[in-house]
C-alpha cells in the first residue's frame, strides 16, 4: 500500500516537473515571439526614415 502511494507521489512529481518545463518552454517562446516582432517593428521604422532622409535629400537638390 506505501508502495503504490510513493509510486503514485512520484509520478505527480514527475507529471508537476514536466508541465513547468513546458509551460517555461512556452513562455519562452512566446517572449521570443514578441522580441521578433519588436525587431520586425523596429527595422521597418529605420527604413521608413531612411526613406524620409532620402526625401528630404532629394527635395533640397
């Protein structure tokens, strides 16, 4: 009877260990997601001043 009750404590422990790696896997990920999409963001926003300044360059000659 201790046997399976230690087996079965052990087996929660594993299943509890298990989801936190996936829920960290997850997390993760997701903060991967959204630095990408902040770098996404942040070239486009270089080259639209880029293309700016090339305006501007261009309306002065």
């Amino acid at each position: 009877q201790t046997f399976s009750l230690y087996f079965i404590y052990l087996w929660h422990e594993t299943e509890m260990r298990r989801k936190e790696k996936e829920d960290r896997k997850k997390m993760m990920q997701k903060q991967a997601d959204v630095d990408s999409d902040q770098k996404k963001g942040q070239n486009q926003h270089d080259s639209i001043e880029k293309t700016m300044s090339h305006i501007k360059v261009s309306a002065i000659i």
